[in-house]
C-alpha cells in the first residue's frame, strides 16, 4: 500500500453519546476490525480519561480527521435496541434534556455492560471410558452423578457425589472428567399465566377481556382502566400480563415506589406461581446487574418497577402498565424533568405495544385523552365481590373543635372508641412527617430555620433531631435559641405524625399504636413486617403519612380519620385541589374494603369546598369535571401547556442578572404568556437563591421550539444553574 492512500482514506466515524450531562454525541474513528454497529456499547476516551459511551450512529464528518480519536473497545453487552435510541432522543427532546443526560438513566447497571462472570464446569472426559476402567469409590460417584445430566460447577458436583471437591479437581488432572468455560447467569423464575386461573366478576371478565385484545392487536394503544378502590383493577391488568406472557413478549409495570409492597408481589405471585422482576432504589448492585442483563437477554417475563424502569433495555416489551397512573411520584423533578407516566406512552408507542393506565382517580390529564378519544377507556363501577364504598363524612372543625394543643375532635374520638370496642382497626392520616410543623421560640417567637433553605426545621422527636424536608439537613434539637439566645423555651407549633401518636397514646394507653412513615420504617423489610402486623390484627391504631395511603388492604380496618384535609389545599398551586381529592378518596378506601363496611371522616375548616364536597357525596366525576372546567377556562393544563424556568445560583446578583438577560428576550407571540422572574416560594434551596418563571401556551403550541429559540442566546456564568421543567407538577 502507498503511503498516500493511507493518508487520503476517509477514516471510518461513528457518533457515540457519552452518559453525561453535558455531552452531545461526539465523533470517533474506528480501529479496524471493530464492530460498531448502531447500538453498541463502546469504550472511548475523553480528554485524558476513558470513558462508555453508545454508538448513535454514523459520524457527523464535522471533525477534522487529525482530531478524531479512536474507539479504544467495544463491550460485549448486547447492543441497545433502536426503539431504547430513538426513546432517550424522544424523551431528551421533550424534555429539552442533554441526550446524554437521559441515556445515563438508560445505563442504570454500567457493570452489566462488562463481560459476565464464568465459572469451570465439568462433564466425564473420553479417557473415563465406558465404566470398565478400575476406579475408587468416591470418583465412580462423581461419573455417576454426572450421568446423562447437564456440567456441573465442581462445587455442586462434589456436594452431589458426596465427596470433597479435591476429588473433581484431582479427575480433572488425570483427564477423567473435562473442563470447559460457562457464564454464570442468575436465573429468573418464569410467571406462569395458566398457574391459579382468576375468579373475575362479569364486568372485570369484560375489561380483561378488552385488554387482551389489545394485547393480541400487538400494536400502540392507550386504555385508561378506571375503577374505584378495590374494584379488582390489578386482577383484570393481570389477565393482560398473562396474555403478553403467553404470546413470549416481555411487561412492565411500573408502580409508584411506595406502593410497591409486599401486598402486590404476593397477589402477583398468587397469580402467576413467582414474584416478577423488581426494580428499585434497594437493589444492590449485583442485584441490578444480574436484572439488568436477563432483561436484555428476554430472560424476564415480568419487570414492576418505579419510574426508573421505564429505561431498562427489554428485548421484547409487548405491555406497559402504569398502576396509579395519577400519582404525582412518577414525576421526576431534578436532573431530567420528566413524567414517567407521559414517557411510558412514548416508549409503548415507539414499540408498539399496548399501554394499560390504572387509577381510582384518574389525573385530568388522561380523562381528557380519553374525551378527546385519544385514549380507550374501561370502567369497573362496583367493588369486586359486591362491597360497599366507604361512607365518608365531613367533621367541621368550626363546630367541633379539638381540645386546646390537639388534633383528635370529639367525633373522631367518638368514632375511634366505637371502632375499637368492636374489635375492628383504625388508621389517622396526617400527611406530614416528624412531632411538629414548626418549633417556635416562645421568647422572640422565631422558628428555627434551615440554614440552607427557606424553610422550617421539622422536630423528629423520636430520632432527636432536627430535620429540613427539603435538603435533609439535621441537627440535634437546640437548647438556646439562635436569634435570642434565651435557653429552653421552646413550644412545638402545630401536629405532625409523631405529636399525633402521643395524643393517640393519652386517649387510648391500653392500645398498640404505630407509626407507618418513611422515618419510622426505614426499609421494605420493615414496612413489610409492619403491614403484616396490621393484617395480624397486632395493630390497633395505625398512624400514617402518605405512605400509609396506597396498595394496601387492611381487612379488619373499618375507621379512617383524616386529621388536616385541608393541608394540601394550601400551597394553592395549579394541582392543589386535584392532589388532595385523590389523595384522600385513595385514603377513605382504605376503609372496609372485605365484608365490613367501613367509614371515613374528615376534619376541616372548610367543608363548603369543593372537594370536600365531593368527597361526602362520593361523587368524583362531579368533581372531576367541574376542576376541568376550571382548568379550562384558565387555559391551564390539560388544557394549555407549562414550562417552568427555575434560575438559580449561590449569588443573588449573578442570579437577577440572568433573570434579567432572560427577561428581555421574553417571546413576543402570540398565546404565548411568560409570566415572572418572580421569588420562587422556596427562595433559598440547598443554598441556591432561587427564580422562577413560567411560560404559558395553548395546547397547539409546543413549548419546546418556543424555549430554544427564547434562551439559545442566554449565556450562564458557571455558578448560575437554569432547570427547564415541562408540564411542571410543582411550583415551589
Ligand atoms: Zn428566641
Ligand atoms: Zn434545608
């Protein structure tokens, strides 16, 4: 070869997006006799290090072929599937994300992408002939355990032959067994459809039938499966799981991560003879890498997951299904904003599958895809096995007010004695965690703030400590006052869970009373033990937060109390009634759901408002649609479109001087408002100063081509941080 056509031979570029926030795709060259295909997981470097990457496709050409560097090697992980590629463009696109951000969701398990794990297995070797050679004892057992079975690892194969694994090793050496390689795989148990046949009411016999059909369609589709609580909603999606099972395809389920209980694995399990795949924020990292690859390799039949989830790399997804579709969990706030929901709906249609979306309380959203017939819908009116609702009463805290410093009003207290003199359960529901709200100084009357956010420091009592929600920052509870300085006078404003359970334990000192949140039971193992206590009936009075509202059923439990229904009304953002109406139907349901009717009662100042309204009167689509006709004529979502700009920085300064860089070049279209800069609610976050604005168009208008061209010219110095969120869920 002439040394010429080296030089002038257009090197072999690919594209490879690297998991990093900040990366586009960069161009390589590529070594020859390496396989880079579109999808393959490769090695690259990246300034003085190496670094993964995927291959995104063919290079741009933009690189002079003096600066390109070479692919350094390619793993031997099976390649990300088109469908996954073309996802996380979708989803980085809609989201107006790096790609690279949203393909490091993708990468969840970078050691699954590694070589597996071998191990030597042994089978008899030619020289152990035919049986007439002379042999002792122990090494004829160990032929003989080999016998007409599959290789053994030398392990399992001395523990069957009963002798020690010297014996296999020593046979190995004198050439009368034979070693060869084998990939150590975790095996995954295989659901089984046809294991315990369903026992379906008519009307969920219809809708699983309706889903099976569109299982069989095997095509996009989006049915919205809308039944109240303990309409036996889980039942009917299962016969769709067994349908994509049946036809060799692979289903997801995604759940919020707190109703991701024990309860619904042992149904599942009920159902199908094994526990489906899980993934979740506890796996350890084996855990995730062994799930991981038999997702890629169509060894799983079944994956329930959190939002997560939703980027794994199946090799056959055929059903998506989104139980609790409403619950605002799937939307991720930090990093890529996205909702797990909405991006589910993508993924299904990119690979057309059939997506199932489940809730008692659908969101506004998905009624009005349903209205507009984008969606299917299915309906499952009464309780399976012919319960009755939970009777749900308004308690006027006007008229009936607690005892000075507590919470529990004479009805509610009424209630809970009646409860328990019949044997039967009882759970109060407070939706915020730690003793009190708010710790005041009773000297100078300040509360304790976190010195990071703009916000109050919650007492744990049990934990001693004081707790910021919003950064996690703890410190033990203070003697003296930080602003005055005089010691000890501190007063516990308002009730939290804790301060609740000692009300609880003052009313009732002979009961067994718990606490069901996140700070009290710091593990799936320990939120399991505490649920099957309740089903064991050695709870009496359980206290909750919002982790006590979902997946659960409680036989025996006949009382709910909700002790603030007005808490979530508060924050009086776009949602705020929408969330608490869900949250607390999700609660009364708790309520009664076997033979015992059950009943809810709700203490508020405000019983004239809507949604206690229809709470009382059980009437969710009379709430339903007079919240859409709100939303409606304000040309809010569903109906209109959002985009939060959250600016933030350690420097006011330098943070106002991009707010106002962003402020002048504010889009002058029509239908297009921009509300702000403002103050954010949440001022100071994790030491951020923090503003906000937000963009408003109609439904026609897609956001995303109105931001770039709005903010490509806006330059951010390197302490100054600009979060894009589409269809934001929250405004602080
Ligand atoms: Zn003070
Ligand atoms: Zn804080």
């Amino acid at each position: 070869m002439r040394p010429e056509s080296v030089e002038n031979a257009v090197p072999r570029t690919v594209r490879v997006l690297l998991p990093l926030p900040l990366a586009d795709a960069y161009d390589y060259s590529v070594p020859e006799g390496l396989d880079v295909a579109p999808g393959r997981f490769v090695v690259v470097p990246l300034g003085r290090r190496e670094t993964l990457g995927v291959v995104w496709g063919g290079g741009t050409g933009e690189v002079p072929a003096a600066k390109l560097r070479d692919v350094i090697e390619v793993l031997p992980a099976l390649p990300m599937a088109d469908a996954l590629r073309r996802f996380v463009d979708w989803v980085a696109a809609y989201t107006l994300s790096p790609p690279g951000a949203v393909l490091r969701m993708a990468m969840s398990s970078p050691s699954a992408l590694e070589a597996p794990r071998t191990e030597l297995v042994y089978r008899p070797a030619v020289a152990a002939g035919d049986g007439t050679l002379k042999l002792t004892a122990a090494r004829r057992r160990v032929l003989e355990a080999l016998k007409d079975g599959p290789a053994m690892a030398a392990g399992e194969l001395a523990h069957l032959a009963g002798v020690g694994a010297s014996v296999v090793k020593t046979m190995a050496a004198a050439g009368l067994l034979e070693a060869h390689e084998r990939i150590v795989r975790r095996s995954f148990p295989k659901p089984d459809g046809a294991h315990h046949g369903p026992t379906l009411s008519p009307e969920q016999k219809a809708a699983a039938e309706a889903l099976i059909a569109k299982v069989e369609e095997n095509a996009f589709s989006a049915t919205l499966l809308d039944g109240v609580p303990g309409a036996g909603k889980t039942e009917v999606y299962f016969e769709a799981v067994a349908a994509a099972l049946a036809a060799g395809r692979q289903v997801l389920v995604l759940l919020p991560e707190i109703a991701l209980t024990a309860q619904w694995l042992r149904r599942f399990e009920d159902r199908f003879g094994c526990t489906p795949a899980a993934w979740h924020s506890g796996l350890t990292s084996l855990e995730r890498r062994e799930t991981w690859r038999a997702i890629a390799e169509g060894r799983v039949g079944v994956v329930v997951g959190a939002r997560s989830a939703l980027f794994l790399p199946f090799a056959e997804l055929g059903l998506i299904v989104v139980d609790e579709e409403h619950d605002t969990s799937f939307k991720q706030e930090d990093g890529v904003c996205y909702n797990a929901r909405d991006m589910a709906v993508v993924r299904a249609r990119l690979v057309s599958a059939p997506i199932v979306l489940a809730s008692a309380t659908p969101s506004l959203e998905s009624v009005l895809n349903v209205t507009a017939g984008r969606y299917a819908a299915l309906h499952l009116p009464a309780r399976h096995g012919g319960n009755q609702l939970a009777t749900i009463s308004a308690v006027d805290l006007r008229r009936h007010a607690p005892e000075r410093g507590r919470w529990l009003s004479p009805p509610v207290l009424a209630a809970m004695k009646q409860t328990l003199a019949a044997g039967e359960q009882i759970l109060l529901f407070l939706n915020r965690r730690g003793y009190a709200p708010i710790t005041l100084c009773r000297s100078c009357g300040k509360g304790i703030e976190c010195p990071q956010c703009s916000a109050w420091l919650v007492e744990h009592r049990f934990r001693r400590q004081l707790v910021c929600h919003h950064c996690g920052h703890t410190e033990p509870p203070t003697l003296a006052c930080k602003s005055c300085g005089v010691a000890d006078h501190f007063v516990a404003c308002g009730p939290g869970v804790e301060r609740l359970a000692e009300e609880a334990h003052e009313f009732f000192p002979d009961r067994r009373i718990e606490l069901f949140t996140s700070d009290s039971l710091m593990n799936r193992d320990e939120a399991t033990a505490a649920v099957e206590r309740m089903e064991a009936g050695e709870i009496d009075i359980l206290i909750g937060t919002q982790m006590a509202a979902k997946g659960h059923h409680f036989p025996n439990l006949t009382l709910v109390a909700v002790i603030d229904a007005d808490l979530g009304l508060n924050g009086g953002d776009l949602r705020a009634a929408e969330r608490t109406f869900q949250l607390l139907y999700q609660v009364a349901g708790r309520a009664g759901r076997h033979e015992r009717p059950g009943r809810a009662l709700i203490q508020t100042h405000a019983p004239e408002h809507p949604v206690m309204q229809a709470l009382v009167a059980n009437d969710r689509d009379r709430f339903v649609s007079a919240e859409l006709a709100g939303r409606s004529g304000a040309g809010m979502p569903p109906y209109g479109r959002l985009a939060s700009l959250i600016v933030s920085g350690p420097d006011p300064v330098a943070v106002d001087n991009v707010c106002a860089a962003i402020a002048r070049r504010v889009p002058q279209q029509q239908g297009i408002t921009v509300l702000g800069p403002s103050v954010a609610p949440m001022s100071l976050l994790r030491g951020r100063h923090r503003r906000r604005f937000l963009l408003k168009t109609g439904r026609d208008t897609a956001v995303q081509p109105v931001l770039h061209a709005w903010l490509a010219q806006i330059g951010l110095p390197g302490s100054v941080r600009l979060q894009i969120d589409v269809d934001p869920y929250s405004f602080l």
